[in-house]
C-alpha cells in the first residue's frame, strides 16, 4: 500500500487504558512484518519477552511514549527512555509502509531535540533498520541477544541531534 492509502495519522500520549491495544499491535507486528528476517522461534521468544502486561505498561509509562492515531484507533507506538534511548517502535501490520513508523520517529526525535537531547540511540532489529537508515541513523555495533534460548540479532544505531538554538535559528 502506498501511503496515500491513508490519512496522515494524529499523535498523542500513552495512556494506561492503551496497553492492551498496544500490547497487541506489538504481538502482530512482531508476528507479521519480522517473517523474513527472523524464524519462527525467534519471534516467538521476542513476542514472550513482551507478555507480562504490567511490566509492559511500566516500560511503556516510565518514558515518552507516543501513540499513532487513525481513525481514534491505536496503529502504532514509539518509546524513548531517558538517556535518548528508542526503546519500542511498533506499527500494525496492516499500515506499515504507509509513514506512520516515520511520523513517530519524526516526533520522537524533535520533542527529544526541544528537550535538550543530543544524540539518540536505538537498537534496531533487521526488520526497523532500513526505516533508521533512511532517517539518517548510523549504525554502530551488530548485537545478538538471547530470549528463552533463542538469539536474535538487531543493530546498535545513533542519531545526532541538531542543538536546540541552531534549530530555533532556521527560517
């Protein structure tokens, strides 16, 4: 689909009453847009690592976290953790290439400039990359990480930040 497809989507904060809908969009993205670069096994002990609701709300409320609206529904989520860290970036599957991933990182990273953050950091999985690529993200490290006796692979990237004064100065 193209992302004409779809209207512009609307952004706002997490709520409490969003994690299970989150919590959803998560297991589908994971078990949908991952096919080609992670087994079966592997997503399913990426999606495990996700199950205990409380503690994904805790990650989700202990940082800057921006739901993607379309239609007043949930498509998609973004998470920054102090320290500039993008923590969580999921998008239904149903409206992934349509630019909603892009709107939230695009969001993520001014509200993380206006706050005085100078480089973000992300450690993306095979399927995110090229999305951080093309954002001008650098990758830095390759990582393997073990879920439940599975190892998944996903790439350290970073992204400068321009000052908040330089931005402020732009015409």
């Amino acid at each position: 689909m193209s992302a004409g497809a779809f209207p512009k989507p609307s952004l706002r904060p997490y709520l409490a009453s969003d994690v299970q809908l989150l919590s959803e969009i998560r297991f589908a993205a994971i078990e949908e847009l991952t096919v080609e670069d992670y087994d079966e096994a592997q997503r399913r002990a990426w999606v495990s690592a996700g199950n205990d609701e409380e503690a994904f709300a805790r990650g989700l409320e202990k940082g800057l976290t921006l739901v993607a609206l379309i239609g007043g529904g949930p498509v998609g989520f973004i998470s920054l953790q102090d320290g500039g860290l993008i923590d969580q970036l999921y998008i239904h599957p149903a409206i992934a290439r349509t630019g909603v991933a892009s709107a939230l990182v695009e969001a993520i990273e001014k509200l993380a400039a206006a706050r005085g953050t100078a480089m973000l950091v992300t450690d993306a999985s095979d399927t995110a990359k090229p999305l951080f690529e093309a954002r001008g993200y650098q990758a830095t490290r390759r990582n393997t990480i073990e879920i439940d006796g599975e190892y998944l692979g996903n790439t350290r990237m970073t992204k400068t930040l321009a000052p908040k004064a330089a931005a402020d100065r732009r015409p």
